[in-house]
C-alpha cells in the first residue's frame, strides 16, 4: 500500500530480480538447438579432466596430452590410446585402436554433409567439430536453421571446453606423482566405459558392445597390451557392418 516503507529484504529483493532481468533475456534469445548445444558443451567437457590427468598419468607430457585433444579431438579415440599406452601397449597398436574408433566420425560425416551443405571454408572447421555431441544435436532438429545452429553451438562448445578442462586435467594430473598411488592406472578403462555407456541405446550397440567385450576377455591371456582392443574395435565395425546389411535387406 501507498505511504508503507518497504523493508530492506524487500528492497534487496527487487534489486536481485532487476539485474537478473537481462540475463533472462538473453536465455529467452537462445533457440532450443543453441540452448541444447551449450549444455552438452558443458557437460562434455568435464570428461576433458580425466583425460588431462590420464594423458600424463601414461607418460605423456602436458603439451602432448594437449596436442592430442587439440588435434585428434574425439573423445573415444583418446581414451583408446591413452588406456592402451597405460596399459604397457605400444604407439602402433594404440594408433590403430584409435583411427578404428574414430571411423565413426567418418560416418557422421557423410550424413552431416547431406544435412548441413557446408560449402567453402567451412568444410574443414566441420570435419574437424564433426563428432558425437555434435552430431546428435543437428541430427535432433528438424527446422534447417536449427540444424545448423545446433551443430556450430555443440561442437564449437565441446571443442571449447574439452580443451581447456584437458589442460587443466594435465597439471593437476603431473602435480599427483605416481599414478598407480591414485589409482588412475586403471582409471581411463572407467573413463572410457563412462563414454560408452549412454551410447547404447537399442538392442544393436548392445549386441555390438558384448561381443567385443567377449572378444577382448578371450584374447586378453594371448596376446600383447593393447592388442584386444584393436581386435576389439574390428569385431565391432564388421559387427555393425553386418547388422547394417542385414537390416537393408529386411528393408
């Protein structure tokens, strides 16, 4: 009512609900697709420091756990080679783990170009953003622009901070000493199954994932580290080969 002070709480009240006012509506701006893009930078982005801390914790330096997430820039593919490493397998064998798994992102590939029309320039910056995160999101909108937007937004995210956070996962990781005290000897088999995990949706990928895990348990007593999983990877791309096949001549 007219003439009643109001108290200082109040006051400070409507002082909080006035600054937040502008940033309000600038999430308000924000498409779904963008909004979309943005958390699953985020989000992603915290594996980022495991990685960092695994990378060193492998025997890599700093600046070559960095190079790896600056230029390979595929999550997966990076936990393959750093677990193969960690786990006493040789350069070759974790190279080869990681093209296998990153044959995926070619994949993805094909059917962003079909989506998007990069013309130009773009092309390269898309090759290289074209994973996972971003993928999903374009491929979830159905408006064009949308599409776009929600690929830009969640792959320039995700590059963003799975770059940063891989930093500073690697200082902190050269700052703990003995890895096998910590226990991150093991830890990029956890991380990795972390990436896995929310990727096996359907009776497909989960059919492709236990076979490959039951090929990597046969072979493990015979083979060199490092080995399985490369076996591992191949099962899976003649695995979902065939599956692929099989569903095109149901079709």
């Amino acid at each position: 009512m007219a003439g009643i002070p109001r108290s200082s709480s109040t006051v400070r009240a409507s002082e909080v609900c006035r600054a937040a006012r502008p940033y309000d509506a600038a999430v308000a701006t924000l498409t779904p697709a963008t909004r979309m893009g943005l958390s699953i930078g985020v989000a992603t982005g915290l594996y980022g420091l495991s990685f960092g801390a695994l990378g060193v914790a492998a025997g890599l330096s700093i600046l070559q756990t960095c190079a790896l997430s600056l230029l390979m820039f595929t999550g997966g593919s990076q936990f393959a080679l750093v677990g193969v490493i960690s786990g006493g397998g040789t350069w070759p064998s974790a190279v080869t783990a990681a093209s296998l798994l990153g044959i995926r992102n070619a994949v993805y590939g094909v059917q962003l170009n079909e989506l998007l029309r990069p013309r130009g320039a773009t092309r390269m910056a898309m090759a290289h953003l074209t994973i996972d995160e971003s993928t999903a999101t374009a491929s979830g909108q159905e408006d064009p622009a949308e599409q776009r937007r929600g690929f830009w937004t969640a792959g320039v995210a995700v590059f963003l901070f799975w770059n940063l956070r891989t930093f500073m996962g690697a200082l902190a990781g050269a700052s703990l000493g003995d890895p096998e005290a910590w226990g991150l000897d093991g830890a990029a088999v956890a991380a990795f199954l972390g990436l896995l995990w929310p990727r096996l949706h359907g009776r497909g990928p989960i059919e492709v994932a236990l076979i490959c895990a039951f090929v990597a348990l046969v072979v493990t007593p015979f083979v060199p580290p490092g080995i399985p999983i490369v076996l591992a990877a191949v099962v899976a791309v003649l695995v979902a080969w065939a599956q692929h096949r099989r569903a095109g001549e149901a079709s």
